[in-house]
C-alpha cells in the first residue's frame, strides 16, 4: 500500500467535496478501495491511522471513517489483529475505538484491558475504551466499567459513555 496514494485518496474523500463529487461516489470509491486493498493492508492501515492521529492531521478522521465503516465490514479479524499489535498504553484512542466496530473476543478485550494505562489515560482515551467495551464487551467487563464510574473528576460524556456501554452489556448478554 502507498502511502501518499492513500493520503490523495483521503484528501478527494474529505469535506468539501466540491461540484463533482456526491456522497454517494465516495462510497462507491471506499468500498472499491476496501476491496482493492484486501486483508493484506490492514496493520498498515492501522499504522497510517496512528501516525495521522498523532501528527493532528485532519485527514485522520477520514481514515477512521473509511476503516470504521467499509474496511471493518470485510476484514474484521485482521483488523483486529492490526489494532492489537500496534495497541501501547497510551492508544491511541483511535485504533482502541476501532476494536469496537471488529470481532467481539475475550482475547480482544483481555489484551485492552492488560495494555492500556487506564490510570493515566486522557478523557480522549477513557471514552474509546468505554466505548469499545459497551460494543464488544461481556458481562465480567462490568466490574472495571463499574469501578471506573467511581473515579473523581470524570468528565460528563465519559459518565454517559459509562452507562451507554453498561446498558449494551446487558442488552447483549441478556442481564
């Protein structure tokens, strides 16, 4: 995968799109790239994601979008494999939150919760993995949801994030 023809890529599929461009063709476009980039590409689409998220390029969100909404669909287990090999304890945020739209494991959310340095971890990355945790999460998940909910000084949407993703654990396990 070249990197400056998946930057050029990202750039036409970025907000504006100009006269030429509907949402409907950047779809179209995404969902062609997905399929032309393959299960090959995922670690390095990760990494791309890494970098563009660290360096405050805006070009980041786009990626996200792209991997989150086309590129999850259809290679959910390497992209799942990507994000846990590049996961440190600081995140990224991002590729935390990508775990959510990947397949649900044990494995997944065990590694996330061993790697990540929850007691450190900015709102940023407090709300990703929050949120990773209400999609992919099980009922023993519960217990550091919970005791997370206990912290002082906690942000208002991390507060909500917290009972969002509690409510989806019991949705989903049947509680």
């Amino acid at each position: 995968m070249d990197i400056a023809i998946l930057r050029g890529k990202l750039e036409r599929w970025s907000f504006p799109l100009g006269p030429f461009l509907s949402i409907e063709d950047v779809y179209i476009e995404m969902e062609e790239e997905t399929h032309r980039l393959g299960s090959i590409s995922a670690n390095q689409l990760v990494e791309a994601l890494i970098k563009l998220e660290t360096e405050g390029d805006p070009l980041w969100e786009t990626l996200d979008e792209f991997i989150v909404t086309w590129y999850s669909r259809n290679y959910p287990a390497d992209l799942t494999e990507a994000v846990l090999q590049n996961l440190r304890p600081t995140g990224p945020p991002s590729i935390v939150g990508l775990l959510g739209c990947t397949i649900s494991s044990n494995k997944a959310v065990n590694k996330l919760k061993q790697t990540l340095d929850l007691n450190n971890a900015n709102d940023d990355l407090l709300e990703a993995f929050v949120g990773t945790i209400g999609d992919i999460g099980s009922a023993e998940d519960l217990e550091i949801l919970h005791s997370l909910q206990k912290r002082q000084n906690l942000a208002i949407t991390i507060k909500e994030s917290i009972k969002i993703a509690i409510s989806n654990i019991y949705d989903r396990v049947g509680i």
